[in-house]
C-alpha cells in the first residue's frame, strides 16, 4: 500500500499508472503525462476508469498504481505546499 504523495513536493514519471485524488472529483485510477505544449496545464491526469481529464490543480494527491485495490481517500483535502494554501 502506498501513501498520497503531493503533486507540489513530487511528481509521477511521464506515462506512470496512478491513483489521483482531488476533494472536488474523488479517487480515480489514470495515467500522468507531462504536456509542455499544453496551454493550460503542463501536468494531466488521463482518468483509466471513463473519459475525462484533470490537472494537478484537480487533484493535488496521487500514488503509483501497482495493481492495488482503490486506497481511501488521504485524511486531508489539500496537501500543505497546495498553492493558495488550502
């Protein structure tokens, strides 16, 4: 099992299979891709489980999925290096 790690303190590798949470949209399983072309987000989650698409901003939680079942949520919406200090 692993921990929700912040967006802001590290980010998944390019194409690395994660769990992201966000307190507006909950856990999803999806993949992380870094977009520097984008124009609204350098840094996108592409959800496995239906279509759709969030940024870090989003989800500010993740952790690398390995075949686990959905982990809880993390005890805190935000984490603490969240900008705009949630």
């Amino acid at each position: 099992m692993s921990d929700w790690v912040s967006f802001f303190d590290r980010l998944p590798e390019d194409g690395q299979a994660v769990y992201y949470y966000g307190p507006d949209i909950g856990v999803w399983r999806g993949t992380y891709s870094y977009a520097p072309d984008d124009p609204v987000s350098h840094h996108l989650l592409h959800c496995g489980e239906s279509p759709g698409v969030v940024d870090r901003m989003d989800a500010p939680w993740w952790q690398p999925f390995d075949g686990q079942d959905k982990p809880a949520a993390p005890a805190d919406p935000y984490p603490s290096d969240y900008p705009g200090g949630e």
